[in-house]
C-alpha cells in the first residue's frame, strides 16, 4: 500500500526498488518518488541538471517530523522514465500530475533548471502550498549565449565522453572553479551525474527557447523561498533576483559563503533555512 497521501499508480516491478512509487505523467512517463522523512505536510523536491533525487536528502532531513519529503527524480534521470521528444511543457505536466496524486497541497523545493521548471509550472497555475527555489537560470533580457558552451557539450556527448560533457557544463554554464570541480568529481554522486549529463544539453536548449523576462511570473501567489549562494555566478544572482522581484510573495536568504552547490557543500545550512522558514 502506498504511504498515506499519494496513490500508488505505479509500484516498481522486479529489481526496482521497493521504497520508490511512481506517478504516471499524461504522456505516460513514470516520475519516481521516494520519501525519506515523516510528517502531516507533503514536500517534493527536484533537482537540477545532472543531479539525481539524493541531491536534496541531507538538506531535508532537519524537516523530519513536520514534512514528509519525497524526493523526485525528474524524467530522463534515475528511477523515473524518459519520452521524446522532450520540453520543459512535460516537466510541468509532470508536477501537475505529482500535485494530484496527493490529498492535501504540496509543497515544493527545486534547483537550478528544475527550478526554472517549478517556475514555469507555477506561471500555469500549478496548485502548490509553497516555493522552495534556488538560483533558477531564468532567462532575462540581454542573456549570454549559452549556444557555444551547448554545442561543445553535445560534442562530447557524440564523441562518447559524458564525463567531458559534464565538466564543460560546469565550467562554462555553472562557472564552478576549477578545484570546485575537481572536488565533486571525488564526491559519491560524481559517476550518477556522469550519467545525466546527456539531459543537461537538452534543457540547455530548452532555455534557450524561453522568452526573456519574468513577466509571466507576476501572477505566481504562491509564498515563495529564494535560495542565494553569496558566492554565485552572477549570471545565477542576477536571475534569482529578477524572479524575486517579479513574483508578489516572495523572500530572498542568501547562504554565507556558499555558492551553487551548497545542497552537497552545506546541507546542513540549507536545513537550517529550511526549517526556519516553511510554514507549519
């Protein structure tokens, strides 16, 4: 039987993992879920780019007792399924699916693209209790382009190195310094990120085809959560403040010291944010 609050529309079949359930998504992608904390208040939270649901475990440990945190793997990374052809229009659908498999207002929490994502699902109406967002690389006016750094990862990609792909994405999209790299290519979720580093050029591009400017989120009333690192990109602090102003409920928290990766740098310091800030 399915946890309290969600359907069980899809339970693993054999050699899938027993503690993962599965939501059908209109085109029939199964999304994977996991949770890992106990609560009355559902919160789902999503990765960014090549991150698999894990990135957020450690960050929403401290929730325990107050929300029941299921871990999402987007489609195309984990346990989750993967259709052609992709767009950021079936990762909203998506989240509107995930919404509805539950009883009560979700709760969401989201980084980098899969906060852009959340966003645009938001600007569709998304029934959602609150926002969680951390440094979406939202589209603005006067953008880089991002086409070079894109082109040079899908050539790795064609040339059967996705590890290559990866580290290009980092240094040119993320600007992560060089030893910042080095560094997560000893963490444990360097060979899963390698792995989803084929669905990093893809949302690239799908970036690339939204209109500039946050007009569309000025109707957003969900109360919302910006997460800042203080050491960010500033293509990445320009956006998140862009979006904060755009949307009528929303509040910044910068993170001391931290840059775009404080969910596996300082998760801890997220936690704490997190705990201080939701709503009981």
């Amino acid at each position: 039987m399915a946890p309290p609050g969600i359907r069980d529309t899809d339970r693993g079949g054999p050699g899938e993992w027993s503690d993962v359930l599965h939501v059908r998504s209109p085109d029939g992608t199964a999304i994977a879920l996991e949770r890992i904390t106990e609560g009355p208040r559902p919160l789902v939270t999503l990765a960014g780019a090549t991150a698999g649901r894990a990135n957020w475990a450690e960050a929403a440990r401290p929730l325990d007792g107050r929300f029941a945190v299921w871990l999402a793997d987007r489609r195309g990374k984990g346990d989750s399924g993967d259709t052609e052809p992709y767009a950021f229009e079936r990762e909203h659908e998506d989240l509107f699916a995930i919404a509805e498999s539950f009883a009560e207002p979700v709760a969401f929490a989201a980084h980098s693209s899969g906060a852009v994502c959340l966003l645009g699902a938001a600007a569709r109406g998304l029934p959602a209790a609150h926002l969680v967002v951390y440094e979406p690389p939202w589209p603005l006016p006067g953008r880089r382009s991002d086409g070079p750094a894109l082109d040079a990862m899908e050539a790795r990609l064609a040339a059967g190195d996705p590890e290559g792909c990866l580290e290009t994405g980092l240094l040119r999209l993320v600007e992560a310094p060089p030893a910042a790299v080095a560094g997560m290519k000893q963490t444990p979720s360097w060979p899963q990120r390698v792995a989803h580093a084929h669905t990093w050029p893809r949302e690239g591009r799908e970036l690339g085809r939204m209109p500039e400017g946050t007009d569309v989120l000025r109707d957003v009333r969900v109360p919302t959560l910006m997460l800042l690192g203080e050491l960010s990109a500033g293509h990445l602090r320009a956006s998140t403040e862009a979006v904060a102003a755009a949307l009528p409920d929303a509040v910044v928290v910068e993170l001391p010291g931290q840059g775009h990766a404080a969910l596996q740098t300082a998760p801890a310091m997220v936690g704490d944010v997190l705990a201080r800030h939701l709503p009981d």
